[in-house]
C-alpha cells in the first residue's frame, strides 16, 4: 500500500509538473507518460506479495464480492472472506490492498516421534453421532484445501493424521496441533477403543459382545479384538484411544506388617495399616488376609498371588473392567489399588481362603499349608480364568494363629502335646535299642554255644573214628599173625620201613650170634638206634 501511494505522488508530481513547467508539446506529453508509467509500476509493485520458501500466504477478499453462504468460512467461488486457494514461495501479482489482505503464516514442522493432528474449521457437518471425519486415502488431499472442500470434507476433528515432516496448509481452514506418537512398550500391549470407523450391528457377524461391548475389527467403532503389539504408532490417539495393559507376570502380596512395601510394576504389596499383627485378627483394617476357621479362632495368612494378562486376552479385559491397570480409589479399602486388584484378585483370594478356612479346626489350617496351597491355586485358578487372566500360582507364607491370646494358647497346648509325644517316641525307641541289645548278645551267646557243641561233637566223632580204626588194624594185624607168623609180620614191617627210606639198609651195628638170627639182632639194633636220639656229649 505504501508502495502504491509513494508511485501515485510521484505520478501526480510528473502529472502536474507537465502542465505547470513551460515545456513543448512534447515534453510535455513525455512527462505526462511518465507520470502514468509511474502510477501503473506503483500499481504493479503495491499489488505483489512475496512468499518465502517456509511461509505461506492467506488470502483475504475484503471488497468487490459476494458475501459467503451462512456457515460458510472459506470462500470456494471467490466470495469476500478467506479464500481456499494459499500463495506459496514466490512472487504474486494483483493483490491490491483495497480489495485483498495477504496474510503470511510459517509452515508447520512435526518432529519425529509426534504427528500432526488436524482440526478443519469449514467442510460438511458430520454425521450425527460421529466425533470424527471419516480417514482419507490421503494426508495431501486431506491438508489441500480446494480438495478438501471439493471432495466433501467434514469439518471438525479429522481422522487422519500428518506423520513426521513439514506442511504448508491454509490456516484459516486447518490447524495442526503436534501430539505424541503411540509408543507401546515390551511387556505390554496397546488395546484400542476406536471412535472412528464403521458402525457394528450383531448382523455383521463380525465381532464378539463381551458384557454387553462389541470386540470389533480395526476399521469399526467399538473396541479392537485385536491389540497392538510392542512398536511405534502413527496413530491419532484421540479416535483411537489406547489402553495400556501389561502382559508380564503380575504378582499380589497380601501379609500382615509394619507398613506397605514399595511397589514394582510386577510386584504389588499389601501389608497391614496398623502397627500390629493382631489387627486382623480383630477384624482391623489391613491388608492381609484375615480368615475364620470352624473352632472359632481369627488370624490373618500371609498370600501372594501370582498372574498374567495374556496379549490376546487384553481386549477382553478391556471390556469387562475398562482399563485394569488404572489406579483408583478403592472405597471399601480407602486405598488406591489397581482396578484388576480391587475388583478381581483381591476379592477372589479373600473370599477363597475364608470359605477353606471355614471347614478346618485352626490347627488343622496350619499343619495343612500345602494342601490349601494346592486347593487355593485350583480355585483361583477357575475363579481368573472367567476374566481370562492366567494364574501362575498360589503361595502361602506366615499362618499368623499367634496374633491373638487365644492363638497363642492353642499353639502352646500344641507344643506340649508334641513335646510329650516326641518324649514317648524317644522312651520307645530306647526301648526298642534295649530290647534289640539284649536280643543281640543273647544271640551272640547262642552263637558261641552252638559253636562249642559243634567242636565237641566232632571231637567226639574224631576219636570214636580213630578207636574204630585202631580195632581195625589189631585185627587184621592179628590175622596176619595167624596167617604168617609173628617173625614174618615183624619181616614185612622191617622191609615196608626200609623201603619207604625210614631205615639205612647197611647196618651200623654188627652182630652175631650163635643163635642164626644174627641178620635180624643187627637189623633190630639199627632201626632203635635210629629211633632213639643220639645222647649229647656231656660238656666238662
């Protein structure tokens, strides 16, 4: 404008000074061409706006043009207001500032890890009881206004989203707000409640109703049956609201103690608010699990419960609880807990453990531990498996039956009564060694007895053989006698001990006689000569 203003002076001065200066004919039709040059580059130069390579330009009509259609924002036909049509980088000719209004706005950038979420201020309303526009095949045709408007935009929210990079749009239909990407994290996944989408009706067929919610697929409104795993999203999180549900191991501590212990995202811990134990068993506010067993005595059990949220049982989940990872104030309790504790888990193990310690005398509850672990497992087991969530196990720690006087005194009387039956069985097995010790030097005697008999008898046997022998031989000896005669058996015996070597064969003795039985005197002698030992000489 001021470009326009400072020609058209100069053109007027040129003008005037034409007519003023004593000039010829031709001067004077010379300056007054240059005053009409002047007044039409003024023109010329007052009407451009330049755009730069990261602007873009907004058209305004102010003059010279119908008036837009009641509702109407953006002027399709060239009506006075703001036009669809942007200026991008460059130079633009003929707009004059008395008939339009260039306004110059920056690109928008959307970082990495954002994207762009749009609003369009004009288009078709949307359909009733629908909060966004249906998704376009394209971002480009969806940011460009004249096809925007031309295909039939709806005006408000869009589904559609502007992933990573730079736009130039017309920023009197669409504003581009940054929101962050999905990010879903390992160990969880990301169940979408859709805003967007098709309409699902039971004649579909299409999806599951779970409490009275349809589980839909992707492009329905309604709840997705299938979740988004761990990664990243460029997903308009306002049409398509994500539910975090972790899919780790979930474990529950319930015990009696001095306070709560810090809370992990696996690990939740409940302990008893008051500084006792024996809060629990007077019916006190805390967090361990307090039962009744059928002789009357009240004590709190420690319990830990361990479960898991299957990926493909998150949506599910979803349906029955709405988000069971949030954090809500617990009424009954007056204590934040997660939605899935509060409603699921808790309940079932207090109601569980109470209806087993029902039929159990207390002393029976506690020396039968694992046989209630093992009967609280199976049915915690049935009871989260209506919510299709996974237990992995049951675990009883401390059976508190001594937080009460009473407890106290049952387990004492127990005590004695194992002491006592622990003193019986050791005087039994004392006894029972005794007995055994006598019974084995008692066996060891017999032993030695019956080992004695047994010499006996064989010595007896021996020497009843050797007497039944030497009879034997006197009588054959006899026999021979009868038979041979006494100096030939002599003969015989002589001979069988010189030829088993027992007597030398040459005599040492000579002797002689008159007799005729020389020979036999001198056989006789040597065979006692061998058989008496040779005196020793007697030392002087």
């Amino acid at each position: 404008m001021a470009l326009i203003l400072f020609f058209t002076v100069l053109a007027i001065v040129a003008l005037g000074a034409s007519f003023v200066v004593d000039l010829p004919a031709a001067g004077r039709v010379a300056l007054a061409g240059l005053a009409f040059s002047l007044f039409g580059f003024g023109l010329v130069v007052g009407s451009s706006v330049v755009i730069d390579e990261n602007e873009v330009g907004i058209v305004h009509r102010q003059f010279f043009g119908k008036q837009l259609p009641t509702g109407q924002i953006i002027a399709r036909d060239g009506e006075m207001g703001p036009q669809a049509e942007i200026l991008g980088p460059g130079w633009h000719f003929g707009y004059y500032p008395f008939t339009f209004q260039v306004r110059i706005d920056r690109v928008i950038s959307v970082p990495s890890g954002q994207v762009g979420f749009v609003t369009a201020r004009d288009g078709k309303p949307l359909p009733e009881n629908e909060m966004f526009a249906p998704v376009w095949a394209s971002a480009q045709d969806m940011l460009n206004p004249v096809t925007f408007l031309a295909k039939g935009g709806r005006r408000g929210p869009q589904t559609t989203v502007l992933t990573p990079g730079t736009y130039r749009y017309n920023t009197a239909l669409h504003e581009v707000t940054a929101i962050p990407a999905l990010q879903i994290e390992a160990g969880t996944v990301a169940v979408i409640k859709s805003n967007s989408g098709l309409r699902w009706t039971p004649a579909d067929g299409k999806g599951d109703m779970v409490n009275g919610v349809p589980l839909v697929p992707r492009d329905h409104i309604g709840i997705w049956a299938e979740p988004l795993t761990p990664g990243g999203y460029y997903l308009n999180s306002h049409a398509f609201v994500p539910i975090i549900v972790k899919t780790t191991q979930r474990t529950y501590t319930y015990q009696a103690g001095n306070g709560p212990k810090p809370a992990t995202p696996n690990n939740v811990a409940r302990s008893a608010k008051n500084s006792s134990a024996s809060a629990g068993a007077s019916g006190g506010n805390d967090w361990a699990v307090s039962v009744r067993s059928k002789d009357g005595f009240s004590f709190p059990v420690d319990v830990r419960v361990a479960c898991a949220v299957e990926a493909k049982n998150a949506p599910y989940l979803v349906a029955l609880l709405g988000n069971p990872d949030a954090v809500v104030q617990d009424e009954q309790e007056d204590e934040k807990l997660e939605v899935l504790e509060a409603r699921v888990i808790l309940p079932a193990v207090r109601a569980i453990f109470r209806n087993v310690a029902e039929t159990m005398n207390a002393l029976e509850f506690v020396n039968r531990r694992s046989e209630i672990e093992a009967l609280a497992t199976q049915r915690i087991t049935t009871e989260l498996a209506r919510y299709r969530v996974t237990c992995d196990g049951v675990y009883v720690g401390n059976i508190h039956l001594d937080a009460s006087p009473a407890g106290q005194q049952l387990l004492a009387t127990q005590t004695d009564r194992e002491v006592a039956v622990n003193q019986q069985k050791l005087y039994d097995q004392q006894k029972q060694a005794e007995e055994s010790r006598a019974k084995f030097v008692r066996a060891q005697e017999e032993a030695e007895q019956q080992r004695q008999l047994a010499a006996a008898e064989y010595k007896v046997r021996v020497e009843g053989e050797n007497a039944k022998s030497q009879v034997a031989r006197a009588k054959a000896y006899k026999l021979l006698v009868e038979t041979l005669g006494r100096d030939q058996v002599a003969q015989l015996e002589l001979l069988k001990l010189v030829v088993e070597g027992k007597v030398q064969i040459t005599p040492q003795v000579m002797v002689s006689g008159a007799n005729g039985n020389g020979t036999m005197d001198a056989l006789a002698g040597t065979i006692l000569r061998q058989a008496v030992p040779a005196t020793p000489p007697v030392t002087k």
